[in-house]
C-alpha cells in the first residue's frame, strides 16, 4: 500500500537521539478520507474514519508500521534492560486474594509471584492444605485466557465461572464440582458485565446475556438488549429461562441476585452508567410469583444489602448525596414508611455489608477509608482501626457469619490481608506479602489546593524520603475523575520502581469521581465536565508551585476514562507537561457511543445528538482539537487490538492526527498490544513489559538519570 510507509527497527533506532532533542521522527502516512459529518448544522471532518475497521488491510499494515517504530525507539533506551530486570524482581513475591466461604468450604486467589493469572484454590479450613481448583494458567501457552467471574453455590459443591479470551469483555461460563474438579457439560456464551447468582436448591443460576452479535462484529457492535436468564444445570443453553427484558428499552443494564435466604430475585435496572437505578423483586419460594416493580423511576441510586423476611435494606443517596441506610417493608411499600437505619455522615457512605448481624459500614474520609460497625437499628458499635492514609476492601460475608475478612492497602504497604472477628473486633494478620523494599523509605501526604473556580480537591503526593523541594524532580501526575470511580490509595511495584528511580507520584481526587458523593461526581459530567480537567491541571500547577517540579518534568499519565483526562489537558495547556502516557484513551467524543458499550457513558460523557451536550463535547473532545504546528509533549499512546470496552480505534485516529498536528520534535508513538484487550484478565509478562516501555519512555523524555 502506497500510502502506508513501513519503518525497519534499524532505520528507526538510528534515527533517535537521546532525549526530545532529536531530529523529528518519520511517522508511518496515515491516508485521509473525505468523511464529513454534520450535527445540529455543524461540519465535522473525520478523515481517519477508516482506522475504526481493525481488521481492514490498511489498518493492520498501520498497526504494524507503528508498532515498529515505536519498539525500535523503546529499544534503544539504555535503562530500558535495567527497569525491566528491577521490575521482574519486585513483581515476584506471593500476592493473595481475599479468603470468602461458601457451604463450610474457603475460597481465594492467589498468585505464586510471575505467574500470568492468579490461581482458584479452596481449602477445608482457614490453615488447612489448599487445593487447586482451578489454574487459568494451564489454558492457554501465552496466559492471554483468563477467569474472569466465579460464582459458588450455597452448599459450596459447584461453582459457576466464565472465561476471557485475549482480554475480551465477553465471557463464557461453565461449572465445575468442586469436590472432583470437573467440569460439567454447560457452557453458556455471549455474556458480559454478569455474574451467576445460584438459586437455593443449587440446581442452577441467573446471569445476564446478550444476543450473539454479528460475525466478525464481535469487538465493536453496540450492546443492547440484555436480559436475564435462568440456567438449569445439565441443560443447554437454548434451552434457559428467560426471566426479564425490556425491549422497549434496550439500552438498559439488567443485573440480577439471589438473596441469602433464597427467598428473593433482586432486579435493578440501569440506564447507561447513570447513579440512578430500577429495583424489582420476584418472590422464588412461589410459582409463577410476578416479578414486582419496588422503585419505578430513575431517582437515586439503590444497592441491595440484605433481607429480614419482608424487609429490605438498601444503601441508597436518595435525599443523601453521601450516602445513607434505610429499610423497605415489601409488604408496605409506601415511601411514607420508609425508615432511615443509618443516617448520612460527613464521610461518603462507598459500601455496606451485612455479616454477624452488624451492618458493615465502609466510608471514605477525604478519599482514604474508615470502616464502621452498626446494629440492626443503626446503633454505632465500633470503628476498624486503619493506621495511615489507606485503602481498606472486603469485610463480605453472609449475615450469620461470625468472621469476615479485608485488606489493607496504601502507596508503601502491599495488600495485606486480615482476619477480622466480628464478635471481639480484633484484626489478625493472615497473609502478609514479602516485597523486596524498604516501606520506611517512603512518605505519602496529602494535600489540597484550589481549582480554577476556586474548589478545594485533595492530592495524594508519595516519593522516596529526603526529596529536595528545588522544582527538577520527575513526577508522573496519574488521575481519573469520572464514572463515580474514587481514586484512592493503592499498591503498586510499578509505583515503588517509577520512585526508587527519583520519581515523583502524585494523584488527586478531583471532580467526576465518587469521593465526596453525588454532587462530587455530577460536578464533572456532561456540560460540566471541563471542571475535571481544570482540577487535574490545577494540580500541575500547584506541583510546579511548590516546587516538586516544573514543566519539562512533569508527565501525567490515565487510562480508560484517564487517558480522556491526560489527552484533553495536553491539548488545553501543551507548554504545562513535559510528556503524556494515555492507556487506552477515549478520544472521539462524538463518535463512542457508536460501539461496544459506549452508549452506556452518555450519562457521564453526554451525547452529540443533544445540541448543547454537542457543544461542550466537541469543545474539548481530544481528536477534534488538535491543532496543526503546535509543540505537543511527548506522547505514548497505548491500546490493545482486542479491546472492545474502548475500542482502539480511539488511540488509532488520535495518534493519526497527533503525529500530522505535532509541530515540535518531541514523539508521538502508540503502543498496540496484541491479543489483549482493556487491561482486565492480562498476563503478568505483558503487564511488565507494557510498564517497562512507559517508564522507559518517560526516562528518556524527561531526561532522568536512574
């Protein structure tokens, strides 16, 4: 293809110099079309439209000529060898999952150090022998199949699980005895975003499926019209129960569960990611019980708890932008004698368990955690003590459980996972990994500073002790801010190897994501959602402030929704940072609803065929405004062939049109990984080379001496 210019790795190496002092590279031609659309009057080019066919012959050779000019410039980074080295070595220690039981048996995950996928164990008792249940490792030769859902029937005799391929969001589920460790002759296909809730009886469950999309169209078709079924095991799955659909609505999510009790199916309904939710019931101890509507309108968010016959309890912000507890009577439903268990606090209320006759309560407290206990009435018994600016997960269980287990995690603190007797309130370690560094070397603080309209946002900052504040320390800015995702304290090996080289961490909470509740979270969507990109460049500016660093050494990076963020604020304020690392970025904001699950941001995002959303979307929509001549920061784009949550043609047509507008030396390169999707389920060895190559590039972009 004549329009297509293929690099070799030798012709590209030899053209790097070090640092973003060299000559221009030549990029692979990406060949435009004449595709103009029109909205609300407006004419918007599309000239890379063809990049959004990834299996279109133009597009594979693309991909290959970028592929290639891109590891040809990675592999030359001298430290590149030894970050790689530095990186295996952390990432090889014992990393457990959080212990569950079922039918008086253990279940848990576990990882031996470098192995591709955690493995399934179950053991009779808390220190017994494990045993393998099941090894993902073994079902594929590269690691790219993964488990990606379980679920253990009451008894603890079968388990439900389901199977990602190369990273898909698609899911195919079959059972096993856990006892023999065989597998059963179901198999269910075309599922996502489900679980597999067992009725009491373990004779079968209830999931979520779609309808089997269009060959070839697998990885980019639009998802509509999810229903849930019942499967009967033994049976297949032609032959499931259809339990509900909405036709009418089929841009509508539909999950189901059954309760502890068995009594009761829980329905709740979601439009697009919108907070707010459906919530119907279907009484299973009756035949042919109709299935009845409990919330009718899309008002509040409501999460199921747990049930005392009747009575249903819900976390709910209804009238509680933070959060609250309250109690349906089933049998008198009539909102006016709804009543309130636990009030909304100061803290925002992110998630409440039911175990040994106590609610557990977990809340975040300027986006670290606090835990607390309350009676059935709402009475406080006690807080969990949490030392540190931390992340504590788990605390599940079933209502007469008598135990309960969590992990505690924070920037210089490896998951470590407790033990927690819910009738003494005492914590007993029960694993503890070993990582190979010193946590007393480190310090993380938090900060606050004001955004642009004058919001105060908090930042977790994290880097080795002794730090000069003389404002030429690398620092790698990471946010997200959407989806009413809080961005919290966590663990990484990546993070320790990014600090031990002299680098910086900084990550705020800005607007967009859940930590502060409701009003946090729809302070950045849709019209309002330029709030986050001002809170995420306001936090560059106080780091370049106060000294951390400046400009030619500040990098941000994001994924997903993050990599939305980092692209867009790089093309608001090119001259603030100097380089950009966006994983799997969502970059045409005109056009995403248009696949996979798209349509399912419009709550966040907004949507192009509303004229004012339109506006706000194609005001800072990253692939739209670009601008010729411009000396961006250096950029790596990285994306996955396989993804279909953001589909890559996303990355595609941004690197296109970044790599014709960039009017300055520094790179513009993409990273395409093959057989892997949006990140969910990907082998260890992809894992460390993908960080290797980020924080090689950022090593020699912003010039750092490791």
């Amino acid at each position: 293809m004549d329009h297509i210019r293929k690099l070799s790795v030798l012709t590209a190496a030899t053209a790097l110099l070090v640092g973003c002092t060299q000559a221009p590279l030549v990029y692979p031609q990406a060949h435009k079309v004449d595709q103009v659309d029109t909205y609300h009057g407006v004419e918007v080019a599309d000239p890379y439209r063809w990049l959004e066919d990834p299996d279109a012959p133009d597009t594979r050779a693309w991909i290959e000529a970028q592929n290639e000019l891109t590891f040809g410039y990675l592999e030359q980074i001298p430290s590149r060898r030894r970050i790689n080295t530095r990186l295996t070595g952390l990432w090889d220690y014992e990393k457990y999952g959080r212990p569950f039981k079922r039918g008086g048996r253990y279940f848990y995950h576990k990882n031996d150090g470098l192995q591709n996928q955690y493995v399934l164990y179950t053991v009779d008792s808390l220190y017994g022998e494990p045993r393998v249940l099941l090894d993902p490792n073994t079902l594929s030769e590269d690691g790219t199949v993964s488990l990606s859902g379980i679920g253990i029937s009451d008894d603890g005799k079968r388990m439900a699980y389901s199977l990602s391929t190369a990273g898909s969001d698609w899911q195919e589920w079959y059972v096993r005895d856990v006892e023999t460790g065989e597998d059963l002759s179901d198999h269910l296909e075309w599922t996502k975003f489900t679980g597999a809730s067992w009725a009491r009886d373990g004779n079968g469950f209830y999931y979520s499926r779609y309808d089997e999309p269009e060959a070839g169209a697998e990885l980019q078709q639009a998802n509509r019209g999810q229903r849930i079924c019942y499967h009967r095991i033994g049976d297949p799955q032609s032959a499931d129960t259809l339990v509900y659909e909405r036709p009418d609505h089929d841009d509508w999510s539909l999950s189901a569960g059954v309760t502890d009790d068995g009594h009761y199916l829980i329905i709740s309904i979601q439009k697009a990611s919108e907070r707010s939710n459906l919530l119907f019931y279907k009484d299973l101890t009756a035949a042919d019980s109709p299935i009845v509507e409990l919330i009718g309108e899309f008002e509040a968010r409501y999460s199921f708890i747990d049930n005392d016959g009747p009575v249903f309890w819900f976390r709910t912000d209804l009238e509680a932008p933070r959060g609250r507890v309250i109690a349906i009577d089933t049998d008198h439903p009539e909102r006016a004698v709804w009543g309130e268990v636990i009030p909304q606090a100061d803290q925002t209320l992110r998630g409440v368990n039911l175990v040994n006759d106590m609610f557990v309560a977990i809340y975040l407290k300027d986006a670290h955690s606090q835990v607390k206990m309350f009676d059935l009435q709402g009475k406080f018994v006690r807080e969990v003590e949490l030392p540190g600016l931390c992340t504590a997960g788990g605390f599940g269980g079933e209502r007469s459980d008598t135990e309960t287990f969590y992990a505690f995690i924070g920037f210089s603190t490896p998951g470590t996972i407790y033990h927690y007797d819910m009738q003494t309130g005492e914590s007993t370690v029960y694993r503890e990994p070993m990582v190979d560094f010193n946590p007393d070397d480190y310090v993380s603080t938090q900060v606050f500073y004001n955004s642009k309209d004058g919001t105060r946002v908090p930042m977790f900052i994290t880097h080795r002790k002794g730090l000069e504040l003389d404002g030429g320390n690398p620092t790698y800015l990471y946010g997200y801010g959407g989806f009413n995702v809080a961005s919290t304290p966590f663990f990484s090996v990546s993070l320790l190897t990014w600090m031990e080289m002299g680098g910086v961490f900084a990550m705020p909470s800005i607007r967009g994501g859940g930590e502060y509740g409701k009003e946090w979270h729809e302070a950045a969507i849709k019209l309002n959602r330029q709030n986050a990109f001002d809170d995420f460049i306001a936090a560059g500016e106080w780091l370049i402030d106060n000294k951390y660093t400046r400009p030619a050494k500040l990098a941000i990076g994001g994924g997903s929704n993050g990599g939305l963020l980092v692209t867009a604020c790089m093309i608001q304020r090119p001259k603030l940072f100097g380089a950009v690392v966006a994983a799997v970025p969502v970059t045409d904001m005109l056009r995403f609803q248009e696949f996979t699950i798209g349509k399912f941001w419009i709550s966040d995002y907004g949507s192009a065929a509303d004229p004012e959303e339109f506006k706000a979307l194609h005001a800072y929509s990253p692939l739209h405004n670009l601008k010729s001549g411009t000396h961006y920061p250096a950029t790596l784009i990285t994306t996955a062939d396989h993804d279909d949550r953001v589909v890559p043609a996303h990355s595609f047509k941004f690197t296109a049109a970044l790599q014709e507008a960039q009017g300055g030396p520094a790179p513009t390169l993409i990273r395409i990984e093959t057989k892997a999707g949006h990140g969910a389920g990907k082998p260890t060895a992809k894992r460390i080379e993908e960080v290797t190559d980020q924080w090689g590039f950022l090593v020699r972009v912003l010039d750092m001496k490791p």
